[in-house]
C-alpha cells in the first residue's frame, strides 16, 4: 500500500470521483514529491505527509490534475 493510499481516505467522502481514480493517486504523489524538493532547495519546512499536503493544498492539486487531463485528453 502506498503512503497516498494510507492518508487520503478521509477525502474519499468529499472527493469520491477525483481519489478513485488511480491517476489522481499518482498525481498526488508526484505533487508531494516535488513540492518536498522544492522546499529542501529553499530551506523551508516540509509538509509532515501527504496527507497534511493534499489537506492544505487540496484544491490547487485538483485544479492542476483537471489542467493535466484537459491537456492529456485535449
């Protein structure tokens, strides 16, 4: 089980179609990630996890995976 799949159940009630979806997962992840990199490179704190990432962030991830798709499926 991967860290995501541990921290985002509680937004399965709020975002049913968006944590379903496996490739929202791995958008998620990949956010995190970079975000974690770029705080390092400019000495800020990093996020505790995930969770606490996609909690503050929430709707600047889905605006950012519904531009990815649009351009995907465009």
């Amino acid at each position: 089980m991967t860290l995501i799949q541990e921290q985002l159940p509680l937004f399965e009630k709020k975002q049913t179609h968006y944590t379903q979806n496996p490739n929202f997962k791995c958008f998620v992840q990949n956010m995190f990630d970079e975000n974690c990199r770029e705080r390092r490179e400019h000495g800020q704190r990093e996020y505790k996890n995930i969770f606490s990432y996609f909690r503050k962030n929430h709707q600047f991830v889905i605006d950012k995976f519904n531009e990815t798709e649009a351009t995907r499926n465009g």
